[in-house]
C-alpha cells in the first residue's frame, strides 16, 4: 500500500496506533521537532516518502515492473487524493499503467471535493474522472465513502486481471460542501 496522499498520514497514525506499533508518547508528540510522526509520513513507518504529491502511481508502476522482471507478481495499492489529479505525472503514470497493461495496480481517489487551495471543481475541475480513466483503458468502480463499500470494491479489483483498476471514492453531498 501506497499512501500517495501523504495528508492523510493521520489516518495511517491511527492504524499503526491500533495494531501498536505506536504508543501514546509517539501520538502525543505528533509533528515536533524530532518527532517519528511528521505530517507527511517518512521512513521508518513508510518506505516512501510522500512530500511531492503525484509520484505514489509511478513508484507502484515500478514496484509492479520490477515484480515481473523478478518473475513474480506483486499487487500494489495507492491511495491518492482527487487534488493530486491535478498533476501532469500523475496522468503520465495512469498512461504508463495501462500501456504495460499493470493490472496488479489498484488506485483508490479519495473523491471528496476539496483540497488545500479550496474546492476541487474551482480550482481543477477533472471531472468526470470515470469518463477519464475508463479513456486510459483502467477499469473504474464507484464506491461510497464507506468502509463495506471499499471492501466490497476492492474485492472486484482482485477478481480484475486485464487492466489497471480505480475505485472512485465518492463523499456524500454534506462532506463535500464542508
């Protein structure tokens, strides 16, 4: 798994938390000076950095491209925000994805409408993103923002094997105008 959206580095915090891998005194020096628990997550809790948005697709193609000269199959997950879309590498990686025909990619788009600057559709408007990776030979599905809606979505990636796949994740029209 690939936490491209390193804004999200909370909510890997809150994995690791859960499993103990972290203690209180990781949790409570969140983001001080020296601290393990930064706002991007870094080495050693991830083994990819994540501070330039739009390279978590292309290191996947990597990892998946090395796998297969390995001989071997690997699946990886990534998980991006509808923001980072807004990058010209990004579209460049889902490009190469589909060319090499990496079906062992799955890329999850955390489809909520906003980003740093404000409301996605104002700022870069990539809708609809369906129609867009559908165009670049991925196969899409939809899910809500729920966790059985996810699940049930990636378990249709892992029956997939003839092109890379998205799940569009799609907040409610509430979260959306937060």
């Amino acid at each position: 798994m690939l936490l491209s959206k390193g804004h999200a580095a909370t909510a890997l915090y809150a994995v690791y938390a859960g499993i103990d891998v972290l203690d209180d005194t990781d949790i409570e020096n969140f983001c001080e000076p020296e601290s393990l628990l930064q706002s991007h997550p870094e080495p050693p809790l991830t083994l990819i950095p994540t501070g330039s948005l739009g390279n978590g697709i292309s290191i996947a193609n990597g990892i998946i491209l090395a796998s297969r000269i390995r001989g071997s199959t690997t699946r990886v997950a990534v998980v991006i925000g509808d923001g980072e879309l807004n990058e010209g590498s990004v579209w460049e990686a889902i490009a190469t994805a589909s060319h090499h025909k990496l079906w062992e990619i799955i890329v999850l788009v955390d489809a909520n409408g906003r980003q740093l600057s404000g409301p996605s559709s104002s700022i870069k408007n990539m809708e609809p993103l369906a129609g867009k990776f559908e165009a670049f030979g991925w196969r899409v599905f939809e899910a809500d923002n729920r966790l059985e809606d996810i699940v049930l979505a990636l378990r249709k990636c892992e029956e997939w094997s003839h092109s890379p796949s998205v799940i569009i994740v799609r907040w409610d029209s509430a979260n959306r105008e937060r």
